[in-house]
C-alpha cells in the first residue's frame, strides 16, 4: 500500500521484536480509582481505541497492575492492546513508594521535592529495590508483554542519583558523575539479565529535568553512553512530573515549540548506538515523518495527539490527513493541569467516554430539520453530528466565514494547534451535507419560516465594554488580535484573562512595552495549572511585560491610563494604546428570543456560559447526538 508517509509506516526492528511501524503509544493513565460511569477505562486511556487506531506499540499497566488481584485487569489490558496486530509494552518504574512511616527512600536523607520526608537508600535497600524490579520484569515476561519500557525520566531515582544536588551521598554513589550513575547502571544490568538477551528494552530519560537541581544534558549524555548494550532504545522526554515548573516541559504547552526534545535526540541518535524515539509534542503525521526521514529518531512516542484522535495512524496511513483530528495541546486530558475538575478532551467527546460515544454517532431513527444558529466551534460540532445521524441540517452564520470566536481564539504564534482544528471543522462541514448559509443574520420569524424540528442556538458571546471614563481612547482586544498594527509600541492592556495575558504575552515578544492592569489578584486566572505556570515563566522570560494586579483603571485618556490598587495609591501609566481585554458576555438575552419557535430548542456554546473550546466540542456533540 502507498502511502504519504514511507518512513513513518516503515518496520522497525528493536532487538527481537519488529513493529509494524514507527508510532508508539505513550504510557498514560488515569488511578483506577478515577473511573467514570461512561468509561471501560481501559488501560487507564483508551488503549482500545489507540490499539484499532493503527498504532505499532501500545503501553498498558501501571505500579499495582503485577499485584495478584490486578492481574485479570492486566490481561485484559494486554489483550486489548494485542488485539490489531499492535505490540504491547509495559512501563517499569523507578521509583520509591511511602514505607509505613510515610518516608521514601531516595539517594540522600531530607526532604524530598514533593515534600515527602525521605531516607537515604542503604545497600540492602537498593538490593531490595533490584529484585522487586527484577520480580516485575520475569512477572511481565510471563504474562507475555513484547516490550519493557523502563522509566527513568521525569521524577524517577534515575534523576534524583544523577543530581549533584539532591544526591549529596559521599560513598560510590555520589560525588563524581561516575558514581552517581552506579546504582541507576546496577538496576539496568539486573533488568537486561532478567529480561534475556533478545527482550526489547526502552529506555525513557529527561533529557535534562528543567529545575536548577537538575543534571546538565551533557551528564544525560554521558548515562546514555554508558547504558549502551544493556537497553535497545532510549526514548528522548524532558522535565518532572510532580514539580509542575518542570511539569510544563515534560508535557510541553501551546508556548513551546512542536517536537520540543528533536535536538537533543538528534544528539543521542549521532553519538551512541541506541536507537532513539522522540516524545514531547510530535503533533502531526508530517512532523513524525520528518523526524524519522531525516535521522533525528528512529521512531515517535505520541500521547496527546492520540487522545484527540486514536485513529490517526490510520488515517495518515490512508492519507487521510484533512480528517485527523488535532490536539489543541490545551492540557485538559491531564489529571493535574485540571486537578480532575474536569478530565476531558477538548476535540474528541469519546475520551473517558467508550461506553457513551460510539465512533460513529447511531443513525436517527427518523430524519429530521435542525437549524442551528451560529457557526462557531459549539454549532459546528452539533451540525456534524446531526448531519453525520442522517438529519437535514441547516447551519446559519451571520458572518461570511463559519468559526466564530475560532477567528481570534486561534490567531498568533502560540495558536497554531487551534488553527489546525479550525481547518479540521471547516474540511468536515465540505464533506458534509450540512446546508451552510453564510452572511446571514438569524431573527426568530426567518427561523420560524424554516419550520424546525428542533432548534440549536449557538449565538456565541461578545466583548464586555467596561464603564470606564475616557473608554472611547481605547481599542478592543479583538480588533488587535485582528490587526496586530493596532498596537503601538507602549500598550496598556486592561484585563488580565486568558485573552489580555496571551495576548500581552505575544506583544512583548515582539518587542513593545506591555503592562497589563487587572483588577483582582490572579491574572490567566481561567486556564489550568500547567497552562498559567507554563505561561508564567514565559512572562518572566519577558522583560518588557509587566502587571499590576489588585488594581482598577479609573480613567483612559488619548496617551495615558489612570489605575488605583486597593489602598488607594495611584498611579499614571504611559500609553500609545490602551487595549480593552475585559472579557466576553454570553449572547444569552438574544438567543432566548428564539425560544418558542418549536419545543425542542437548546442553547449550546458561549451564548449559554462562556466557556472553552472543551465545552462548546462536548456540548455541541451531545446535542447533534440525541436531537
């Protein structure tokens, strides 16, 4: 079979495995204590769709899953993984668990980076800790798993050894970098001889952790060298997992760059005989077949990209690119940037959801008119579905392009993800047999004439205009983002949401002087965890962007900005543009005068609650689904 992409569906061999291609499916997982009511959770996310889906590997288990009473679950997790011809890899951890009396063991006594209270290893323990490991290989071997995947990344023992911070041991363990490989080196040597000499074994390392106690990527280097002949490939991640300031890099956001650990990969691929797989934001089948056409990695390690579509391996396989589904890299498939507020994935309603989303929407079971008002993300996706479900679909949009907020929300350098799903919903309403009708204004007797069966309102949301004195001197933030030469080289920018600090954030990059003036405490107060620290330490990366918190603006005029913080202290800023990024109100008023028109009317989307890209896709969904 042709295919656009010969390197990436080439075979691969790692010692006396061969894969059918070069795309593995990251470890990931929620406790199974989180499971949901609509979730087989299977392998903890979505094994099953990402085994059918076309993927060469497939990681199950976790810590417990060798336990006698896990047992059954692990091998169904393994049988579902097997179940289209992908290979089936399970992650060992390096890691230590709380002992009775709440202490983990590491490679010095203190206090751990999580603030657990931890002990320094002695030789019996690190002994102990070998033959639990050697235990959980032969107990994989048994069950019939293809390959090991042993993390030594992230916030492993691996990265507390080889700190020349957190170990501060003076016996052969610590001091000379020599040293402080040793124990890490001794577990990789009774793994590789309790796994045999023909058993893939990956080997998964950040490339440097990202926090100043971390090692230097020339002492990783160094590991790596050393590891040759005891592991078959080592796969190329970055950062910490529960520090969230390195959180952010092991699981890059919309403010780095794709393929974020390709150099140092491209390092390690040059200097050692090991074969190299990439991980860290390879977010397209493009960017895969780069990095393997061009000898930066010898295979790609995906984990967001296949939540927001299991199935693009096989839709690249087949060329099929315009229907993969993008990840926004938004982060709210991620336990901890939601802290399980809200697990979800903002393009792909079936994550966590198996058991109530089918992969292909249920026929209806009579054909039905919908008029959906508003083309943004939420009337979209509820247009999609209902046309997908057999209904006659009529889409109006009063502007002369369907997207809705989707023209500024994906604007700019950090958007290029959200301007990829953009082109997505466009391409799948041209397939489609929707009845788009553009540059058309909606009023509740033009939709009263279409007679309805059921009625969607997704009018959106508008900018709020703050009651500010001089108000007139200013421009909205949309309009900027529109035209970016709206801003002039001293910008003040009012409001501190997602809206004023991203943008903010990319005008001070470009070189003007920025302050932003926020009225609470707490700026980008709306994104998740690992969004605002990731978009924090750009922010002190910046050194023309400053903000003032606690403080309300009290007047514009045509070249200042008048604020007052909560004592009373004032003060004047200089502007050559003021820019009004106070939020966005909810159309709601003008939407329920659509009401009564006919019984089955909802409103979907920013006209209900301003939201996100996540509500407007799930809610969206859910209503073309069952109208």
């Amino acid at each position: 079979m042709k295919t656009p992409y010969p390197h990436l569906f080439s075979p691969l061999q790692i010692r006396g495995l061969m894969l059918k291609n070069r795309i593995i499916a990251a470890p990931m997982g929620i406790i199974p204590s989180h499971k949901i009511i609509s979730s087989v959770n299977y392998g903890g996310m979505s094994a099953l769709d990402r085994s059918l889906g076309g993927c060469a590997m497939v990681h199950t288990g976790g810590m417990n899953h060798l336990d006698k009473y896990e047992l059954d679950t692990t091998v169904e997790d393994l049988s579902v993984a097997h179940q289209n011809g992908a290979r089936a890899a399970y992650e060992l951890e390096f890691f230590s668990l709380p002992d009775e009396e709440g202490f983990v063991r590491g490679p010095s006594a203190g206090i751990r980076f999580d603030g657990m209270k931890m002990k320094a290893f002695d030789r019996e323990q690190m002994d102990q800790l070998i033959a639990d490991q050697v235990r959980r290989v032969r107990g994989c071997l048994r069950l019939g798993y293809d390959a090991l995947t042993l993390h030594f990344g992230h916030d492993s023992l691996c990265g507390q050894f080889l700190s020349p911070v957190w170990n501060q041991r003076t016996d052969e363990y610590g001091g000379s970098l020599e040293n402080r490989m040793r124990f890490p080196l001794e577990v990789l040597r009774a793994i590789r001889a309790a796994a045999g000499p023909d058993f893939p074994l990956i080997l998964r390392i950040s490339r440097q952790l990202t926090v100043p106690e971390s090692y230097s990527e020339n002492e990783m280097a160094a590991f790596l060298k050393a590891a040759e002949g005891l592991v078959d490939m080592v796969n190329i991640s970055c950062g910490m997992d529960v520090v969230h300031a390195g959180n952010v890099h092991a699981v890059p956001t919309i403010f780095e760059p794709h393929c974020y650990n390709a150099e140092f990969a491209r390092r390690i691929k040059q200097e050692t005989s090991l074969q190299v797989c990439l991980v860290g934001a390879v977010m397209s089948p493009q960017e895969a077949e780069a990095v393997i056409a061009e000898g930066i990695a010898d295979a790609v390690m995906c984990g967001r990209s296949l939540i927001a579509d299991p199935y693009w391996p096989k839709k690249a396989l087949e060329g099929r690119d315009a229907d993969i589904v993008p990840c926004l890299r938004c982060m709210h498939c991620y336990h901890i940037a939601t802290e399980h507020w809200n697990i979800q994935c903002s393009v792909n309603p079936r994550f966590r959801r198996e058991n109530r989303v089918p992969l292909i929407p249920q026929p209806a079971a009579k054909r039905r008119r919908i008029v959906i008002v508003g083309g943004g993300p939420a009337g979209i996706q509820a247009a999609l579905t209902a046309d997908q479900r057999g209904h006659e679909v009529i889409l109006i949009e009063k502007q002369s392009r369907l997207g809705g907020a989707l023209k500024w929300a994906s604007a700019g350098p950090f958007k290029e993800d959200l301007r990829r799903y953009w082109d997505y919903l466009l391409h799948q309403v041209r397939d489609s047999t929707i009845d788009v009708r553009l540059n058309e204004t909606a009023t509740p007797e033009t939709v009263e004439n279409l007679k309805p069966d059921a009625l969607i309102l997704a009018l959106g949301a508008e900018p709020v205009q703050p009651r500010i004195e001089g108000a007139e001197h200013a421009v909205q933030a949309l309009a900027v983002i529109e035209n970016p030469k709206l801003a002039k080289r001293r910008c003040v920018i009012i409001g501190g949401g997602t809206i004023g600090c991203e943008l903010g954030l990319e005008l001070a990059e470009s070189g003007h002087e920025v302050t932003i003036v926020e009225v609470s405490q707490q700026i980008y107060a709306q994104a998740n965890h690992l969004t605002q620290t990731a978009l924090f330490q750009h922010f002190e990366r910046a050194e023309s962007l400053h903000t003032l918190t606690g403080c309300a603006c009290e007047q514009i005029g045509p070249d200042f900005v008048d604020v007052c913080d909560g004592s009373g202290q004032r003060q004047r800023l200089a502007a050559d543009t003021v820019i009004l990024a106070t939020g966005m109100k909810a159309r709601k008023s003008e939407a329920m005068a659509f009401y009564g028109i006919c019984p089955e009317t909802a409103m979907v989307g920013d006209c209900n609650r301003v939201a996100k890209i996540l509500e407007a896709t799930n809610e969206g969904y859910f209503l073309g689904a069952t109208v």
